[in-house]
C-alpha cells in the first residue's frame, strides 16, 4: 500500500454490524462499531487503538482510503480500488468482502493488550 490517504480502523461489536456495514464501514453507529483513523508512516504501517473494548466476538476491517471520502472506493462493477483488510487475513471474493465468519475474534480477559495484524490487499 502506498503512503497516501488515511487508514481506517473499524472494530465490529457484532456479526449484525458486519452484515450490515462490513463492507467499508462507512456510517456504521457506534452502537455496532468503533473507527479510529491512523496515518501510514513510513515503515509502511499503521497502527490504532482501540480502548475499553467490551469481552466478546469482534471483527476488525481496515480500509486505506486514499481518496479522504470515509468509503471504499469501488469501479463501475463494483470491485474494490483501494487497499482493504480485515482481522484474521479474511478476504472477500468476486461477489463480496470478507465474511464475519471468516474475520471474526474472541476478546476475552487475557487480551487486554492484544494485537491484530492485518494485511492489506490490493485489488
């Protein structure tokens, strides 16, 4: 991923959320979700943090938006032009994101500074 536009981080509380705004996250409640926006630095990397996450199953999506529209952008048929990751290196395919399924997580007691390394993938 190149060093332009700004990293989105959001952590999904729920499969419903994923469902419903796992596809780039964009105007995701905060009752569903949580964003924090990070910078790439240049070690080629960003990094967020995420404070008081409640125990339970979570998803992450991270989304490089190099355009600054707080969406993934998309071609005419609808596949990706931005660089896109989410937790546990799921992937979607020709007709779809990751599932949460594929993405999904357990937070529990033991994971108070956990770390979750997501590649980004260039479509």
């Amino acid at each position: 991923a190149s060093r332009s536009g700004t990293v989105r981080f959001w952590l999904f509380r729920s499969e419903a959320g994923w469902s419903s705004y796992g596809s780039d996250g964009k105007r995701c409640p905060d009752r569903l979700c949580r964003a924090v926006n990070a910078q790439v630095s240049a070690a080629n990397t960003a990094t967020a943090t995420f404070e008081d996450v409640p125990w339970g199953a979570k998803a992450l999506l991270v989304l490089q938006d190099k355009d600054g529209d707080g969406a993934l952008g998309t071609n005419l048929i609808g596949y990706p032009t931005e660089a896109l990751g989410a937790s546990r290196g799921a992937s979607g395919g020709p007709f779809g994101g990751p599932s949460w399924a594929d993405a999904r997580f357990e937070v529990g007691a033991g994971d108070c500074d956990a770390v979750i390394a997501s590649e980004m993938w260039n479509p």
